[in-house]
C-alpha cells in the first residue's frame, strides 16, 4: 500500500492518477476538510480514501498503518495558505516532519518527499521550510527520495503567473535571459512514482528539470511560434522584487517574492546523467505550449 500525503492537489491527484493506473494500491491521505469533487476523483481511480491532518499527528498513524511508502507533495502554498492555522509553519515545517516520523514509526520503507530545486538557495521561508524537512528525511532512519524540480510550467507558465497565451501576454521577472529548467507536474509525477523500486533513488536527492534550459524570453518565443502571434512583454525588475520581499511581513509573500528572485537567476538542471538511471520521456515548453493553445481555442 502507497500513502499520498497531499492527494487531492494537482501534483498528489497526478501522483494517485499514476499509480493506480499501474495497478498499484494507493490510499489518498485527505483533510476533513478537502473538495469533495476532488475526493471523489480520487475514489473513481481506485483509491482507499484516509481522513487526516498532517496538523493532527493522532490521525497520521492510522494513515500510515500497513503502507509500505509514502509519497509527500503537501505543501501549504499556495492555495491552502491560511496565516496562523494552515501556513508554512504548521504545514511544511511541523506537519511534514511529522508526518515523516509517522511513516518511521509505522515501519514505512520508503518515504519520497517533494521539495524544490537546490539552485533555489535565497533566504525565503518556504525554502528554508524544504530544506529542514529535507534535513529531517535524511536523519529520520528511513529510506529516503527527495525530489528537487525546477519550475512547474503549470503554475510558472500560466496566466496566473504571467503567461497569458490567451490574450498574448507575457509578464517576465528579471531579465529573462538565465535559463530555467521548467518542467511538467506530470513529469514530477512520473519521477514520484519511478522512484519506488528504482535503486538509484535509494537515498538519493534527484534534481529535476525539463529536457531543455530556457531563458524565459526564449520561453515567450515558443508560445509565439505554437499560436502564431506576437506576445506584450512586460518585464519586473529584480530591484522591485526585492523591494516587496524587504516590506513583505507575511511568510508566503517574502516566499514568493523569494521564489520569483531565484527565478531571476535562473534554475539550469542537466539532466544527461539522471535520465539514464530514469528512462523517462519529458514534457518540453513547446509540448505544454501546444497543449494549452489548444484548450484555450476550444
């Protein structure tokens, strides 16, 4: 039995999604809390569903109780933040490492935990929070995988984020020349799930990026080319980044700010080496770009 911690949000349902499709028993850890529509999704691919809070450490013994692994992408940002109650501090840093010690206590084999890239080394919050958990695997006894990925061209490359491929907008933090490694949720997934039996992840800390580094107006360029016009450019300075992650008071907005500073810098992954342990087929920017040209044309 595989535990997913974090199930009903878009990298843990992809995760779910994955593993049962290859006949794999998966049981979704979710919050009394959760969607219901997404809950039973999660109930449609065959998964046991457990209530419990990563908050709530009495629940999580139950929730690891007979899985043999568990696979962690719960994090508190974006769209669950709520200060004070379901934040960077009580998610990604208490409920995650506890939720880590549940899954050593209940006899798990191998925990895999979703951070971030290692190249993302600013002082932010949300950063320093992966790294203490990341810490925690490392010293908790149990088998460990800790995947790194670069940028999700999900969330990064999207109109919430500045990539409006509806109306030809591109808004651009910093320069835009450094390259980025943007890579699919779904490949993440993919690593998530290769990673449980795979030797080479045994241990091990995986950086993950895309099969290309592009600087983000090269990135603009692909969506140019897939639907065919011309995109605005608007870029953000660094210097004003940094201004609003200096006057930013609240954990999740320094974390942002944080995240769109190391995007300043860029985030290149070489993937040569990994993808020879892990023959796995990824998503380029010119694929995702074809893919939501096409949905936003229908």
């Amino acid at each position: 039995m595989i535990l997913v911690a974090g199930s009903t949000g878009f990298l843990g349902s992809e995760v779910c999604r994955r593993l049962t499709a290859a006949g794999q028993p998966v049981r979704a850890l979710v919050r009394p809390s959760s969607n219901p529509e997404k809950v039973t999704y999660l109930k449609t691919l065959g998964a046991q569903i457990v209530e419990g809070d990563v908050r709530d450490r009495a629940s999580l013994a139950a929730a690891c109780g007979g899985a043999s692994a568990v696979i962690s992408t719960i994090s508190s940002m974006p769209s669950c933040y709520t200060p004070g109650e379901n934040d960077i501090a009580h998610v990604d840093v208490q409920g995650v490492q506890g939720l880590m010690d549940a899954a050593r206590s209940a006899g798990v084999e191998h925990f895999v935990y979703t951070s971030f890239s290692g190249n993302m080394d600013l002082d932010f919050p949300l950063r320093n929070a992966k790294r203490a958990a990341e810490e925690h695997l490392r010293r908790s006894g149990l088998t460990y995988t800790i995947l790194r990925p670069s940028y999700f061209m999900e969330v990064w490359l999207s109109p919430m984020l500045g990539m409006d491929y509806v109306e030809g907008k591109a808004q651009i933090y910093g320069e835009g020349a450094n390259p980025i490694s943007f890579i699919s949720l779904g490949d993440v997934a993919q690593f998530a799930t290769a990673s449980l039996g795979n030797e080479a992840a045994r241990n091990a800390t995986l950086e993950l990026g895309g099969p290309q580094a592009l600087g983000p107006l090269q990135v603009v360029k692909e969506f140019e080319a897939v639907v065919g016009r011309p995109f605005a450019v608007e870029h953000v300075p660094v210097e004003g980044i940094q201004a609003q992650a200096d006057a930013a008071t609240d954990p999740m907005e320094r974390s942002f700010a944080g995240l769109m500073l190391c995007y300043a810098q860029g985030d290149a992954i070489d993937m040569g080496d990994l993808l020879s342990d892990f023959p796995l087929a990824l998503t380029t920017v010119a694929d995702y770009a074809q893919t939501v040209a096409v949905v936003a044309a229908a």
